[in-house]
C-alpha cells in the first residue's frame, strides 16, 4: 500500500515539473479592438534574451476615406454633374396662401427696353400778343386765347376751339358750354356736375384718373373745378384736362381744357389763366 502510494506521487511531482515547463512559452498581449491598438510598452529586456517584434498593419477607417476614389471612369462613364438646386414645391395637398394687398391685381404691362426713344415734343411758348379775342354770340360769352386756333361752333349751346399745330400728336382744345337753368346752383350741385362730366367723357381713355373737385372763381363766382389726367384710348399719348363749372347770371357754365400732358404747365399758368381772366358776358 506505502508502495502504491509513493508511485502515485512521484507520477504528480512529474506531472507539475512538466507544467511548470510549459508555462516558460512566450505570451503577446492582442489589442481588444482595432481602434484601441496600442503598442504594448516594456521595460528593457536583460541581456541575451532574444525579443520578437511583432508590426501592427491595421487599415481602420478613420472618417476620411471615400469609397469613390476606388472607382475609376471608363470610356462609357461621365463624372457626376452637379445637379440644380430644386425649388421647393408647395404640396398639392396644401393650399398656397397669398397674404399681399396685391393679391388678384391686374398685371402692368411693362414697355420693352428696346422701345424706339419718342421724338422730343416741340417748344411752344405763348406771349401776351400771341392772344386773340374769340366771340360766341350764341353763348353771349367772349374771351381771349391763342390766336390762330380753329373754330366749332355747329353744336347750340357749345363753342369748341383746337390748336391746329400738326406738330403735336395731340391738339390741345378749349370748349366753353353754356345753358339757361331755371333753378339756382349750389356748391354740392356744380360739384356733381363736374363729375357728370367726368363720368362722361371717361370713356374717351384709358387709365383715366379724375381729381376731387376744389373751389375756383370763374366770371368773378365761385364755382367748382376738378382735373384728370389718361391716354387717349388705344394709343400712348398721354393728355391733362381740367373741367371747371359755375352758376352765374342764371347760366349754368361748364368749361373743359385738354392739352397734352407735357405741356400742362404751359397751358394751364399760362394759356388757362389767360382765358379765366377774360372771360365775360357780351350781354
């Protein structure tokens, strides 16, 4: 039995010697992760001993490599075009709200840039012996104007005269009218007769913009005035007019000047304030 015993130790002393032999192998840290490898670092190793070195080739990705640049054109392929920046569509299923005090209004037509340049308008200037005395014995009315212009009178109640200047794409004209009323006029009643004129004769433009009605002697009375000003319809001339009323002599007067428009300066300093201050009743 002491004799089995001792058998059975000495094979486990062999045993552990041959362990302990095994145990002298070379051992090697392994980085956990290939983005954590860190070179492993050691003191000097003692003389004689022989040092294995191991070279760590990792290809990590680092946020810098671009797969495209493997890829090389063929003769079939084109490099990539940037494409346009898209305009934001609004869905179809949402309705476009438009929140402008413009909303709905008509377009402006905008004239080309290439438009031919008008020919300059021609000077005109009216002295005071440029005057002439216009008698409408009709109207029991005289007053003075630019001499020359021609005279209509084929309507009864209306005398009618036009600058017969054919350089002008416009005529300017005057046209005095005058009728018997049997009720007198208030302020408010020639105020809406000028805009009955108005309303008239609206039709003969386009863009026809009208002024509100102001005070103004006209025969020495107080009477009312308004201006306008718009294209004559279907074309690009441009004119300004005044339309003046008054009740005086139990004659209700209206009196109308139309000119073009860039010589409304002109015609209404000089030539209208000319006419207003000659006009009178012959009887």
């Amino acid at each position: 039995m002491k004799k089995t015993m001792l058998v059975l130790l000495l094979g486990l002393s062999v045993l552990i010697l041959a362990a302990c032999g095994a145990s002298q192998e070379e051992h090697f840290d392994v980085a956990s992760g290939v983005s954590d490898y860190q070179p492993a670092v050691s003191e000097e190793p003692p003389a004689g001993t022989q040092v294995i070195t191991i070279t760590a080739d990792y290809d990590f990705d680092d946020g810098t490599y671009d797969p495209a640049s493997e890829e090389a054109f063929s003769d079939f392929d084109e490099p990539d075009v940037p494409a346009e920046t898209p305009i934001p569509q609004a869905p179809t299923s949402t309705p476009v709200i438009i929140n402008s005090q413009y909303a709905g209004a008509t377009p402006l037509v905008i004239d080309p840039i290439d438009k031919p340049t008008p020919s300059p308008a021609p000077t005109l200037t009216y002295a005071k012996e440029s005057f002439a005395t216009y008698d409408a014995t009709r109207l029991r009315i005289s007053f003075e104007a630019p001499a020359g212009w021609t005279v209509d009178d084929t309507i009864a109640d209306t005398y009618l005269i036009t600058n017969p200047d054919t350089r002008m794409a416009y005529p300017a004209q005057l046209m005095v009218s005058a009728r018997a009323v049997s009720t007198t006029y208030s302020g408010n009643d020639m105020a809406r007769e000028a805009k009955a004129v108005s309303n008239t004769i609206k039709g003969e433009y386009d863009h026809y913009s009208p002024t509100n009605t102001a005070d103004r002697t006209l025969f020495d009375a107080k009477g009312k005035y308004m201006d306008f000003d718009g294209y004559i319809k279907g074309t690009e001339i441009r004119v300004w007019g005044r339309i003046h009323v008054v009740y005086v002599n139990k004659t209700l007067v209206v009196v109308r000047i139309t000119v073009p428009y860039e010589y409304k300066i002109l015609y209404k300093d000089t030539v209208y304030r000319h006419f207003r201050d000659t006009l009178k009743f012959t009887r």
